[in-house]
DNA sequence: TATATCTCCTGCGGGC
DNA sequence: TGCCCGCAGGAGATAT
C-alpha cells in the first residue's frame, strides 16, 4: 500500500532513470486512469509530446513530474506503480499507460509504464500555481518529510478538533503522507489508541506523536517501503522490506513486543485498525 | 464548518 | 472444481 516512504522509492527511482529524457510519445488504455485529466486522452498525449522530464517532486502521497510549467500527477492510489520497461517489451498485465522516450545515445532506451491493478490511481496533466504545486495538490498538507512542515502548527490544529486522533492523521488536508499502515505504527510507537480525540490529547504530546511518524516513515524508507505482495514494488519491479519491521500493522493475535498482550485488530472506516490493547487504552467514551 | 460514511475497483483466500 | 463473499484501503463525493 504505497503511502509516504513507498512514494518516496518510487520518486527516487524515476528520478534516477526519466530525468532529462524526451518523451516521444504516450498511450493510455482506459478512461479510468485519466478521470483526473478532464480534456482527455488526446489533449494529455499531445500536450506531453515533446516536453522534457525537469523534475520529480513529491507532496505527501502524491508525486509529480515536472514539463515546462506543467505537473504530471501521479497518484498511486491503492496498487499503482510505475515501472521501468524495456521498449518492445510485452505489456504487463492492467497496463494503463505508457511513455516512451526520444532516443538518447547516452543512456540505455526505456519506456516507463503505469500499471495499476485496482485502478484506485491515476495520472493528470496540470498547470502548478506560483508555488510550484501542481493545482490538484494545492490542498494536500506538507508531510512530516518537508523541510517547511511545522508539528507544532499541526498539533494545535489536532487538538483542537474532537475527531479521533487517526482519523485526523489520516486527513490529508491536516498532515499529509500517513495512511493505514504507518498511522497504526506511530500510535503504537506513542502508546496512543486511535479513536483518542484530538481534543484530548495535548499539543506536546501530538507533536511526539508526529515525531513518531516520521521515524517509523523514516525506517521504511531505509528499507525501501512496506510491501505485503506484489502490489508495492519500486520501479525496477522490487519490494520493500520493511514489513518485517511492523510492530502493530497485520499483527493481530501476535504478542506485543513490548508487553507481550496480543495485538487487536479493530474495524475502523472501513478497514482495519491494529493496535495493543495494554500500551494502548481505548478512551472511555468516543463520539 | 465539522464530522462521518459511502463508493470506486480487482485479486486473493476461505468457506461451502 | 466452482461459486460466493469478505477483505484490502486512498481519496473524493455525499450525507448528517
């Protein structure tokens, strides 16, 4: 599940192979994949023909490729990837887009291709406003990485809402970059339960809490993102190893590694929460 | 305005 | 073996 260290793998990984290269040319297959590209297929194609790959840049979950004065958005979503491909190579299963490149004498020829088996993903060309931030990206919050992110700042927007606590680390438009899987770490790492409000919690402690994210984004990182099965690889079609390192995530029924209680798995907007029940009290009343 | 829930989507695994 | 169902979850849309 690509959230922010995943992203990050794969923003290095393109930016290692794409920079400066020309793209000749691009095919989509589907509408779904450009649902964000309101002009369609046609208009995306044309107007990235030609244009030279300056930059790739990331905002939270959100990464992005510099043309001109235009973004590439990518969004990943659930199973989206982005893969390096030999030109001529077969097409890979729930290919949705493809992008070829001029030919450079310098460097080995490749084609980077979307594939995105849930289709939860999508790409977008977009102009980017004085900031550089391509428009649909305007509203994300910076992420705990950004040289500008302001915790404090952050924290006293927490707590003073009576939202749970990872409902509001999961609100993009608060702290962005932290989903499911590292949302669950950090609390477990700050002994918080996730449907603390954040009215009860202090500004102190939030902060620490953030710390705790981007620590535990910080070590993924290292060990090039979280991946359960095939649906999160780098660009060169890797997984990460960081699974391994989960102390709450997926471990329901296994003993805390700092108790010994056995992690519980909670249900929770539709999708799981796990977390250990001793470290972790569950408030004592929820709204 | 704040908060909560629904919807989109496909492949896998478990139960029958 | 084949069918059905639940599950995974990011983010925008919709409801309260």
């Amino acid at each position: 599940m690509p959230e922010l260290p995943e992203v990050e793998v794969v923003r290095r990984g393109v930016a290692a192979h794409v920079l400066g290269r020309e793209i000749a040319a691009t095919t989509t297959f589907g509408a779904r994949v450009l649902r964000r590209h309101a002009p369609g297929p046609a208009d995306f194609a044309d107007r990235l023909t030609g244009r030279v790959i300056t930059e790739a840049r990331r905002r939270g979950k959100y990464l992005w490729l510099v043309v001109g004065d235009d973004a590439l958005v990518v969004h990943l979503g659930m199973s989206g990837q982005l893969l390096l491909a030999v030109p001529g190579a077969p097409d890979p299963k729930h290919l949705h887009a493809r992008f070829t490149f001029a030919p450079d004498p310098a460097r080995e020829p490749v084609e980077l291709h979307f594939v995105d088996q849930r289709t939860f993903g999508g790409l977008a060309l977009v102009e980017r406003d004085a900031a550089g931030i391509p428009l649909p990206v305007a509203h994300i919050a910076r992420d705990p990485f950004d040289p500008e992110f302001d915790p404090l700042a952050v924290a006293r927007r927490i707590v003073g809402r009576a939202s749970g606590i990872k409902r509001q680390l999961l609100d993009q438009t608060i702290v962005s970059g932290i989903g499911n899987i590292y949302a669950d770490e950090a609390l477990w790492r700050a002994r918080i339960h996730g449907e603390r409000p954040g009215e009860r919690l202090t500004k102190p402690a939030v902060v620490r809490l953030l710390d705790h994210a981007r620590t535990v984004m910080t070590d993924a990182l290292g060990e090039g993102g979280t991946s359960f099965d095939s649906l999160y690889v780098n660009v060169n079609g890797e997984s990460g190893y960081f699974s391994r390192s989960l102390q709450a995530y997926g471990r329901e029924g296994q003993p805390c590694r700092r108790c010994g209680t056995p992690i519980r798995r909670e249900h929770f907007m539709n999708r799981s929460s796990y977390s250990c029940p001793h470290c972790q009290k569950r408030p004592q009343t929820t709204r």
